[in-house]
C-alpha cells in the first residue's frame, strides 16, 4: 500500500490495522486515517474543518484504541464542528478535568482565607473526607450526580446530623467553584435536585450556667491547678461577656488601663464591628496579673507553644474537668439571664454588652452610640454580682 493511498469510507479493516508496518497515511472515512511512523508506531488522526480552518487532531494509539472507537470518535468530532463547536477545546477540557476530590481541595485552597473561623477552613475538608471522598471522590465533577449527593448526605445524617446539614452547602461550595472554572455548567447540590426529606432543627441552645452560681464556677477555676492564663482568662471571659476567641486572642496594644477601657478590633470580632469594653476593678486587676505571662508575642494570654494563643479546647476542658457540663459560651447566656431578670437595665444595653446588632437597619442607621457609659455601669454591677452572689441581690440603675 502506497504512503498516501485514498480509498473509501471504512475502507480500513481490524486486520489491516493491527499489522500495518510500512510508514505511511492511510485513509479510512470522515478525515480518519492511521499513521504509520518509521520506527512501527501506529497512531489515529484526523483532519477536519473546525470553524473554517483545517485542524488536525489526535485520538490516540491504535494499539489501545480499536478500529471501531475512533471511526466513532471521528463522527462525533465531525458532527460537533459542523454545529459550530470545536472539539479540540472539548478535549483539552476533558484532559483538564477535576475529580471531586481534587476539585474540593482546589476549592478550599482559594476560599478558605475568606474564612474567619479557622475551624470552619479545617472541618471543610475534614467532613468532605469522612463523608463524601469514599462514595464519589474519584468521581469526576461533570460525572457527579444529585443521586450520589442525596445518599451521602442521608448517610450522614443517621449519625451526625449537624454535620449534614453543613454537608450540603460545602459541597455546594465545591460545585459553585467548578461552574466558575468551566467544569459544570450546574450544581447538583442545590435543594431542588436533593429533595432531601425535612430535618428537625437543633434549638443550638448552649448550655449556661445559671448565673447564680456563676461565682462558685469561678471560685472553681481559680482553685483548680490549671495554668495562670487559662485562670485568668476565663475569669475574664466571665467578667466581660465576651467570646471565648476575643478572649483569647487579646493583645496588650487594645488596652487603655488608665482609661479602663479594652477595644477589640473590628477584624477580631463576629459582627466585624470594632468593639469597647469597659473594664472593672477586677477585671484591671485581672490585666495587672497577666503582664507576668508576657512572652513577647503580644498576646495577653499566651498558649503553651511560643507565639500561639491559648487553645479553646484549653478552656472547655478546663470547665468540664470541674464537673460543669455547660459551654464557655454560655456564660455570655449567664450574663444576659441576670441583666433581664435581676435588673433594670433596658434590653439595648445588655444585646450592646455581647456585641449584638439590635434593631432594624432604619433604628441602627439612626442609633450610632455604643451606649459604653451605660454599660461600664452595668458591667461594673454584675463583676459586684459574680464577687458576691446573695439570692435577694436585685441591681438597679445609679
């Protein structure tokens, strides 16, 4: 057979194919045609039109692709440049396709530094992995269906709902990503595909402990043989009603001790809203304490590694190894309970001591104070209240 030889449609048989040697083209139908190299290698190519230009493109090795599959690939190519597509891009894209697994982690890797929580960037893929990488991990992103996610999420559910039902929107997260990227033109994680079964809802109450015995809690702690900072940062977390993360993440350059006054930093706050607190006799005395601490990191309550500030596993441990089975959080809900049944102080003074964005957006845009005076007065009674709790102990204003 001649290098160049026409013949035509199919005119390539299995045979032929398998024990072509003489270096060559030879043509079978539809720009497909077997190229014979000098040194025996069998390739399939073709020549097409796509969008007015004559293009070339590869279907692979004819020792692994038969006869068949590339006269079946060639009409397929064929079929999409005559409806204006280009199948060489559609290949290049396919080669460039993500599993899910991959895709997840390419996800998280550009979303994550949008996420204050460091907990929220490392349960991501920690969820992912247990509950999802095994069923279609390997999977491929335009591959995954709404069936795969529905039964993953459903699984996961019979042993940690809450974790389920951050399942999906994490997973969804992934999906939105690849649409951004050109690799799925739909998300298969939303409601609508899911038809998941309704979920009862957690109340996500925190346990709290009640805040008359709040002073016994901290008579606890200071006796305990935790460390000096996890004393006195607890101590202080109840004082102030702040988060267990404001806390401790407090550094010696948001302290005015000559004013009395703790200004956290809108970047270390949930509301992303910079926050005074004002500070009590106790809670000076607290700081004073902690200058012993210092390490040089900056931080006010200094882990045990260098330069890391105290775990929050550190505190919770702590209250629980004392036999409360309350949050650390919940003392926030202690602090809250005695403002509205022990005293006066009106509603808007006690949601500004947590830091809480109280009314509409017309009232907020209107009540620009932080009401700080009114709350150094209440703070200042419940540090009096914590120090010395008595049943008939009702504070009023002035």
């Amino acid at each position: 057979m001649s290098a160049l030889n026409r013949r035509p449609e199919k005119s390539l048989t299995a045979q032929f194919v398998k024990n072509a040697s003489a270096p060559g083209k030879y043509f079978d139908g539809h720009g497909l045609y077997l190229r014979v190299d000098e040194g025996g290698g069998r390739y399939w190519v073709q020549r097409i039109v796509i969008r007015g230009k004559r293009r070339e493109i590869g279907l692979g090795s004819a020792s692994l692709i038969p006869l068949a599959e590339a006269r079946s690939a060639a009409i397929e190519n064929r079929k999409s440049a005559r409806a204006g597509g280009d199948p060489i891009a559609d290949k290049r894209q396919a080669k460039a396709m993500l599993t899910f697994k991959d895709a997840a982690e390419r996800a998280h890797a550009e979303l994550s530094p949008t996420w204050k929580n460091p907990k929220d960037r490392a349960a991501f893929l920690s969820t992912l992995e247990k509950h999802v990488f095994g069923r279609f991990g390997s999977v491929l992103i335009p591959d995954v269906t709404s069936a795969d996610i529905r039964q993953a999420v459903l699984t996961a559910r019979k042993t940690a709902p809450e974790v389920a039902r951050k399942l999906t929107f994490r997973i969804s997260a992934v999906f939105k990503w690849a649409i951004a990227e050109g690799m799925r033109a739909d998300n298969p994680a939303l409601a609508g595909a899911l038809a998941l079964p309704r979920q009862e809802k957690s109340t996500g109450q925190r346990k709290a402990l009640p805040y008359d015995e709040v002073n016994g809690g901290i008579a606890a702690v200071l006796s305990s043989g935790a460390s000096a900072a996890t004393k006195l940062a607890l101590e202080l977390l109840v004082l102030t009603a702040c988060r267990s993360g404001e806390i401790r993440g407090a550094r010696w350059d948001e302290f005015d001790i000559a004013a009395k006054i703790w200004t956290i930093p809108a970047e270390r706050m949930k509301m992303k809203r910079l926050h005074r607190v004002p500070l009590c006799r106790r809670a000076l005395v607290i700081i004073e304490e902690a200058k012993e601490l210092d390490d040089g990191s900056g931080l006010v309550f200094p882990g045990t590694k260098e330069g890391k500030q105290l775990s929050d596993m550190t505190l919770s441990k702590l209250v629980k190894e004392l036999g409360y089975a309350v949050d650390v959080h919940g003392f926030r809900t202690s602090f809250r309970t005695w403002a509205q049944e022990r005293t006066n102080f009106p509603r808007e003074i006690a949601e500004a001591a947590l830091a809480h964005v109280a009314g509409d957006a017309v009232e907020r845009a209107y009540a620009r104070s932080d009401v700080f005076q009114k709350r150094r007065k209440m703070m200042d009674a419940w540090a009096a209240f914590v120090a010395e709790t008595r049943k008939d102990n009702v504070v009023r204003i002035g």
